[in-house]
C-alpha cells in the first residue's frame, strides 16, 4: 500500500509539473515561429474576396483604392471578376471596355502592380459576366436560362395540371431556339 502512494504522489508531481507555464523567452524556436505566425498571418491565411468589376467599368484610381481598403481591413488578397450589371435601369452602371480588350487588360495590369505594391495576392476570374462565357463563346455553347412558370391552387387536394410553358424574354440569346415556340431567337 505505501509504494501505492508513493507512486501516486510521484505520478501528481510530475503530471503538474509537465503543466508548468512555459515562458516563451525559454521556448524553442519552433513555439516562437508558431507564435509569431498567429501574430503576423501571411496571406495565405487572410480572407480574400471577390472584387466585382461591375461591366468592366472601373479607373485605374477607383482600382488603387479598393486595393488599399481591401489591405487597410487586414484581406490577403482579392480575384478580380468582370460581371455583368444584369438589373441596370437606365444604364446606371456604364458599360465599361470589352473583357480582354486592351482597356481592360491595361486595368489589369494596374491592379496587378498596385497588388503588388501593397503586398496582396490577386486572382483573376477569366470569363466575363455571371455566364461565364464571353464575346467568343457561340450561342450553343453559352450558358442556358431557366424560365418560371407559376400556377396558383388550392388544397388540400389532388391536383393533376399541365403548367403552360414560360414567356422567354425577346431578347434570349441570339441564335438559340424559344422551346415554347421552336422561333430562333435573332
């Protein structure tokens, strides 16, 4: 019984001494590079977000200073995307330069070197508007619409009906057939 004791009170003693503060001007280099890199996060562990060049409308000035908010709020980096304003009465939203054009490009180029300057990392999305396709992608191959159709009924009961099929807006993609009416759009 008293080696019993004797081990349990050794086992205590080293167990709280395992547990001991460690003080960090005693800590291996390997605690202080995990310490300095929760204190000084690389980008790589920052937030990035998506930077929306609404229709590719943008100034090499308004690029600079959305770089240097996007740093001021502690972001790592950003991927430029050129998206296409698709509700925009009245042409709120001016259309900017084609995407890829040398316009764009040169904005690009901008933002690459002010990212660079301010120590971002930047991505680029490469396709152009929220249908990921561009000037060079042909009608069969763009993406394709969902159209809504909607009924109204009431229940609780059995209800068995065709649903007529969805207006298509005049304006559908050119060269696309309207599946309701089998017109190819022009």
């Amino acid at each position: 019984m008293k080696s019993i004791i004797t081990l349990l009170i050794f086992a205590a003693t080293q167990t709280y001494s395992a547990s001991a503060p460690v003080s960090f001007d005693q800590a291996p280099d390997t605690i202080r590079t995990l310490t300095d890199g929760f204190q000084n996060l690389g980008n790589e562990a920052r937030p990035r977000a998506y930077w929306n060049w609404l229709n590719g409308a943008v100034t090499h000035a308004a690029l600079t200073r959305d770089l240097e908010e996007a740093k001021a709020k502690g972001l790592g980096g950003l991927e430029m995307w050129d998206t296409e304003a698709m509700q925009n009465p009245g042409g709120f939203v001016p259309a900017g330069p084609p995407f890829m054009g040398p316009e764009s490009v040169a904005s690009m180029h901008h933002a690459m070197k002010e990212a660079k300057r301010l120590g971002l990392d930047l991505g680029l999305i490469t396709s152009s508007g929220w249908n990921a396709g561009g000037p060079w992608v042909s009608p069969e191959m763009a993406s394709k619409n969902l159209f809504v159709a909607t009924e109204v009924v009431t229940g609780p009961a059995q209800i068995s009906r065709k649903l007529a099929f969805p207006e298509v807006p005049r304006d559908c993609h050119s060269g696309t057939a309207n599946p309701g009416t089998g017109e190819i759009c022009s």
